[in-house]
C-alpha cells in the first residue's frame, strides 16, 4: 500500500515540477555574490525604508545561512513506517540564534538533531562569521500547541539538545482529551521536573493543570506575552510585548497563545471555546510574527479558523486583534495553518496576509505525506484563486501528501523548504526563488 503512494507521488510530485518550474525569479543574478557577503553589505539594518532604495536585487540564492540575515528551514519529516505526521521548523537569527519550532512526531529526534548538528558544525561556524556553537546547542524550543506531531520528540529530545535560554509553550491550563496525553505527559514532566529552570509558559492557571489530562485547569492569566524580551529578566515587569531577539533588530515577536491574543499590552481572551476536540487544541496555538527590517513571516501552529462548532474562528479573532500586524501590505511569508487543511485558512485570515494587491507573497506550510488530502484543494484554492499571491507567489510545501490538492500555483520541495532574507529583510528567497519585501 505504501509503495502503491509512493508511485503516485511521484507521478504527481513531476507533474506539479513540471506545472510549477521557475517562475520568474524578480532578482537580477549576480555572479559576483558570494555566500560570504551576500546581503551583509547592505547599511540600513533593521529598517524599512520604502522609496529610498535601488531596484531590489537578490543576488544568487545564498544557500545557507548568512550573517545578518534571518533563515528558516521547514524541515522534511519523512513518517517512517508508523506512517507518523510530523512537522517542525529551525529559525535561524541574524546572530546564529537558534529557535526550533516545534519538534516533529515521536519518530523525528533523529531529523532534528541531524539539522540542529549541520547548523552548528558545518554552517553557522566562525568561518563563516559566526561563534562557535556547541553541536547540539540551541537558544530556544518553542512549542505551538500539544499534539503529537508536534512535541512527539521532545521528551528524547531534552536529554539531547543543549537548550540554553528556554522552551516556550502555550502553559499547562486548558488541558483536556483534545491534546495527546502520552506526549504531553512526557514533555511537561520534562519542563515542571529536570528542565523546569527552562519553562517558559504564556499561560497560567491558579492552579495550572498536573501532567494529565485529567482536570481542565483554565488560564487565569497570560503574562508571559508581556515580558519584554524573554531572555532578559530586567524588563519583566515592563509589561511590554514578549520576544526574542534574533540579533540586527529581527525578532521574534510572540503576539498569541492559548486562545488569547495581545490588544495592545493586554492579553484578552476570545470567545469561550472547549478543550475536547482536537480543533479546539489546534486553537489554543502560539501566534508568532518575524520581522527583519521589512520583511514580515506569521506562524500560528495549527490555529483554526473554519468556524465549524468545534473549530473555533481563532483566525479572525487574531486578525481583528492585531490590525496593526496586517496593516499596510499584509505578510510576505505566511506558514499556513494547520498543514494547510480547511480547518483553517479562513476567508479572514487570508485576506488580511494576503491582500490580493498585485504584490508577490507566499505561503508555507510544512507537510508529510501522513497528512493525508494536504493541502486540501479548498485551501490551496483559496490562497491562490485570482491570483492572490502576486506574480510569481505560491503555496510551497515540505512535502505533498497523497489526494492533496494541485495547482500550478503549488510547489512540492519534496524536502526541506529554505527561506531567507536578503537585503536585511528588503527581500527573501524562497524554495529557490527570490521575492522583494512588499514594504521594502
Ligand atoms: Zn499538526
């Protein structure tokens, strides 16, 4: 049966290479462009200065990570012959900083540490500009919600990875049987036991829920969305937005979790919403905006947004929370919502990311072929009906799963998608393709 897949994919995975080779990239090559340089020699870090640049020039895909850039690896889980889900991404500061974003089904470890190792031992190396980073080392863990195919690896992993500022997660409240009891047990006995010097939860209960499923314990607060930047305990008290700094101005800034989103400096609650389906889990994901310069990538885990009784319409209530995040051109990279399923991708949420001007953007969503129908043919329709992504924007995704919809606005990477800045974030590549900023 496996086999029989397979042949299919492979069939559709050429014929969507075929559909979808080489769109026109918008940069103009440049031989001269080293890996070395490439995008450092830019001066106006951190800024964006729309009107007072030359024409965007990308220069040839820089291939790794580069000082001064943000990159982001989707990375390719493959299922194995449990035929497990799993979907997990590294982001990569300007500065090295390394923030794995969720960590893949039970049956990943092995994928991760792989990457986590090549990053630190083979690319970002003082040779390359960078300090010198242990093999396993990384800053941050950040956990969107607790399903399988998203902490499955995290209790192998925490006897491995040498995380040395925290793991952030959603809180251990709202804990109900649309979660994963086996996976979640294991990871929050890691982070309440040997790893609690790490736990960095959004949310809290009074009090929060044991390492079961066995009682709700609903959030009573969510303060860790207002401590300033997570690593520095100086400006904790500040109440100023939650992030991460990814070094050069870019971070990593932590707008949602658990249902609630930030309005401002205060974290408010949507609309009631239950804890025992799975929707309602995917719901209660961490919401995450990345900016460099003007360059903007939104990542909200598995968030819903269908509006079906048990899929509450977290997407629009983000929207409406956050005007100011979708104001004035909307987002150039958005991870599609939960595998890119019609749970999510809502007529909301694809509107405010994507406007529908005539400007390039993209979507990204990360996908094994264990996600069966992904990306739904309704939600890869609606990101790319009309072309609403712009000359040139298209859905890209890790891996195409078997009955997932086609289109020649779809890319199957059949591996690891690679997205980086250029220009400090004036612009990016993309699965082998370069795009302007839409603020630049
Ligand atoms: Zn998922």
């Amino acid at each position: 049966m496996l086999f029989g897949v397979s042949v299919r994919e492979h069939i559709l995975l050429f014929a969507a290479l075929v559909l979808t080779a080489c769109p026109p990239p918008i940069s103009t090559p440049d031989a001269a462009t080293t890996i070395e340089d490439a995008g450092i020699s830019s001066s106006d870090a951190g800024t964006s200065d729309a009107g007072t640049r030359g024409p965007f020039d990308a220069g040839t895909d820089p291939g790794a990570p580069t000082p001064g850039e943000l990159t982001f690896w989707q990375l390719d889980l493959p299922p194995g012959p449990l035929a497990r889900t799993g979907e997990a991404g590294i982001l990569i500061g300007t500065d090295g900083t390394l923030v794995l974003i969720d960590v893949g089904n039970s049956n990943h470890d092995d994928e991760i540490l792989a990457a986590v190792s090549e990053l630190n031992t083979q690319l970002l190396t003082p040779g390359r500009g960078y300090r010198q980073r242990a093999e396993f080392e990384v800053e941050y863990v950040l956990l969107t919600h607790f399903h399988a195919d998203h902490i499955g690896s995290f209790d192998a992993l925490a006897s491995q990875l040498n995380i040395t500022r925290g793991v952030v997660h959603r809180g251990f409240v709202d804990v109900g049987p649309g979660t994963n009891e086996t996976d979640f047990s294991a990871m929050c006995t890691q982070l309440t036991g040997t790893l609690a010097a790490k736990n960095l939860a959004l949310c809290t209960g009074s009090p929060s829920s044991p390492c079961t499923i066995s009682g709700r314990a609903p959030a009573t607060s969510c303060a860790g969305l207002t401590r300033g930047e997570l690593f520095d305990v100086t400006d904790d008290a500040s109440g100023d937005p939650s992030f991460i700094d990814l070094g050069n101005g870019a971070r990593l800034e932590l707008l949602g979790a658990n249902g609630f989103m930030l309005q401002g400096r205060t974290p408010v609650a949507s609309a009631a919403f239950g804890v025992t389906d799975v929707n309602e889990e995917n719901a209660r994901s961490l919401v995450m905006l990345v900016r460099h310069g003007a360059f903007r990538f939104l990542l909200a885990g598995d968030l819903s947004g269908s509006g079906q009784p048990t899929e509450p319409d977290l997407e629009s209530f983000v929207v409406n929370s956050a005007p100011d995040v979708f104001a004035n051109g909307g987002i150039d990279v958005t991870h599609a919502n939960h595998h890119a399923r019609k749970t999510s991708s809502n007529a909301n949420w694809v509107n405010a990311t994507a406007p529908s001007d005539g400007k390039t953007r993209n979507v990204l969503a990360g996908i094994n072929a264990a996600y069966v129908n992904s990306p739904h043919q309704e939600t890869l329709d609606a990101w790319t009906n009309g072309a609403r992504l712009g000359p040139g924007g298209r859905l890209v995704v890790t891996h195409r799963a078997p009955l997932g919809g086609t289109g020649t606005a779809l890319l199957d990477v059949n591996g690891r998608a690679t997205l980086q800045t250029v220009e400090r974030g004036g612009g990016y590549w993309l699965a082998g393709s370069a795009y302007e900023s839409v603020r630049r």
